[in-house]
C-alpha cells in the first residue's frame, strides 16, 4: 500500500479543510513540495518539525579496479545530489507504537 499525493489531499479536504477546494489545496501543496526541492537543489536542508529533517548529500564518485591491469581508477562522473531523511524523534515512536498495536 503507497500513499499518494492525491489521497493526501483527499484527507485534507474531506478532513481539515472542508471548506476549501481541491485546486487551491493541491496549488499550496505543490508550493510546499516545490519549495522543498528548490532548498535542496540549493544544497540547504529541510526541517519539518515533529515530522523530520531532509538532508542534500552529494554522490563522490566511484573508485575501481580495472581486473585485467590491477590498475585503480575512477571516472569522473557529474555531481549527483541524494538526499538523506533522517525521522524525528516523535515520528518514530509514533510509528512503532502504531507497528506493536498490530
């Protein structure tokens, strides 16, 4: 089971913000996402309190072996940014207290 932005937004109009529309929840959610990745782009993290802090964490390249010279090598490849996402601390016991009720 994956959860998708669409259900996200199911929840927050049928739930929270009944009285809102479904456009302008899902144009403030795109907001919010995109201005998570253009922090991260930027190379700053992203703290989303009692939620979780994400991280931008640059790929190095890889180090290897030719097996036939024994020759180290590595290739230089284009910076790649992955990003890190390191739960709070009440996320995480929310979420194994929900996992020992089952």
């Amino acid at each position: 089971m994956s959860f998708v932005k669409k259900n996200l937004i199911d929840q927050l109009a049928n739930f929270y913000y009944p009285n809102f529309l479904r456009k302008d929840l899902e144009k403030t959610l795109n907001l919010v996402f995109n201005e998570i990745i253009i922090a991260l782009q930027k190379g700053f993290s992203v703290q989303i309190r009692q939620f979780g802090t994400f991280t931008p964490k640059i790929q190095r390249s890889r180090a290897f072996r030719n097996p036939r010279t024994g020759k180290n090598l590595s290739l230089p490849t284009k910076q790649k940014i992955k990003v890190h996402f390191k739960p709070s601390k009440k996320l995480k016991l929310f979420i194994n207290k929900k996992d020992n009720n089952e």
